[in-house]
C-alpha cells in the first residue's frame, strides 16, 4: 500500500517535460538576449525566425519578416504551417498545423468582453437593488418593536460586490489579451518592398514529435525551417 501511495504521489508532483526546440541548421544564426534566431529567403522575402518558448501546449515564435524584392506581398499568418515528424522522419500528423489566426483570436476575445460587459451591467442593477434592500430592511428592522427581529438584513450587497471585483479583473484580463493579440503578433499585412514586420506566431504544440518543420509561404514557394524537438524533463 505505502509503494502505491509513493508511486502516485510522485505522478501527481510531476508535471509534462519542457519542450524546446533546436535549429537544425545554424548556418547565419543570430542571438538576441539568449533567444537564436535563424534566417532564410525566397525571392527576396527573407523570414527571421526564433522559437522562444512552449507555453499552455503551444509554439510561441518570434518573426521578422523583410521585403527586399520589388513587389509588394501579401503576408498571413494563416498560411503558415508546421509539419512533425517522429524519430524517424515519418510525418506524426495526416495533415499540416497552421499557425493560430489573430483576427479569430480577437473576435474570441470581443465576444467574452461583450459578456463582461453585460455581466456588470447586470452587477450594478442588483447593487442599487440590493442597497434599496438594505435601506428597506434597516427601516423596517429600526422600527421594529422586536430588537432580534433582524431577518430582514441581506448581504445582497456584499456578494454583488465581490462579484463587481472578480468581473473587474476578468474583464482588464481579457483587455490585455487582446491589446497583445492586436498588437504583438504578425496579422494581415500586404508588406511593401524595402519593408519589414516584426511579432509573434503561435502553432499548437506536437508534444510526441521529434522533429518540426515550419513551412513559410512565399507566393507558391516555401522557405522551410528545420528545428529538432527537445524534451527536458520538468524534475
């Protein structure tokens, strides 16, 4: 009995392995503050990337994109893929990942503001409801002939409140979600030439992959980044 208790004890206090990816190919690398950075180019769209974490299961990379050709083109994040492969080079998915859309993520977030929004509307109707109670009742209680005859008090009020508070901070919690989302990250962007685009891109992480390939568009070609998947254990 005490083995099983030890074995689920240690399962419970262990938590999924850090991944971390590592650029295959180094060849003009960059750092900046501990984050590599690799470049590679099609046409004259050159794509700088670095991987700089995996957090809540997903690939978070920073882009620089430059457009050194002639023509103006047309970057979306949408269109950006991820391929993972086990061991053996053997595709882990039947289909490509594509990066997280920031324009879903923002309407995501809208929608949940617009529910905060209505939430405390809703909070402060029954505030002045609950005050109008209390009022009432401490009318009612102070009239009374019976001292203990105070069943009439609510704490309406207070729960209101703390309700008021805890939307409060959902709602500045959403705020600066999508102030992030909005301003952080590559959107839509039709890039002129002898301009470029910084953010960040987010793929949902393949956490059983040995290999990952991100596949970034350049008209009908792809410049294509290689990275090898490390697991580090959390213990």
């Amino acid at each position: 009995m005490l083995i099983v208790l030890t074995v689920i004890l240690l399962q419970a206090c262990s938590g999924p392995n850090i991944l971390k990816l590592q650029p295959e190919n180094t060849t003009g690398e960059k750092w900046l503050y501990g984050q590599r950075f690799i470049a590679d180019s099609i046409n004259g769209i050159v794509y700088d990337v670095g991987f700089e974490r995996c957090m809540n299961e997903q690939y978070w990379f920073d882009f620089t994109i430059s457009n050194c050709s002639n023509l103006p083109i047309l970057i979306d994040p949408i269109e950006f893929e991820l391929q993972a492969f086990d061991q053996s080079r053997a595709p882990v998915n039947d289909t490509k990942i594509h990066a997280l859309n920031p324009e879903d993520q923002i309407v995501g977030l809208e929608k949940s503001l617009a529910k905060a929004n209505a939430r405390e509307a809703n909070h402060f109707a029954l505030s002045l409801l609950a005050v109008g109670v209390d009022v009432a009742t401490g009318i009612i209680t102070a009239t009374d002939e019976n001292p203990h005859n105070d069943w009439f008090r609510t704490h309406l009020y207070d729960d209101v409140q703390i309700g008021r508070e805890v939307n409060a901070f959902m709602t500045e919690d959403l705020k600066s979600k999508k102030d992030a989302w909005e301003n952080s990250t590559i959107r839509k962007t039709t890039l002129e030439p002898n301009y470029n685009i910084q953010g960040k891109v987010f793929f949902p992480a393949v956490r059983n992959a040995s290999y990952i390939k991100l596949l970034l568009p350049v008209d009908s070609n792809y410049v294509e980044i290689n990275f090898k998947q490390l697991q580090i254990p959390a213990n």
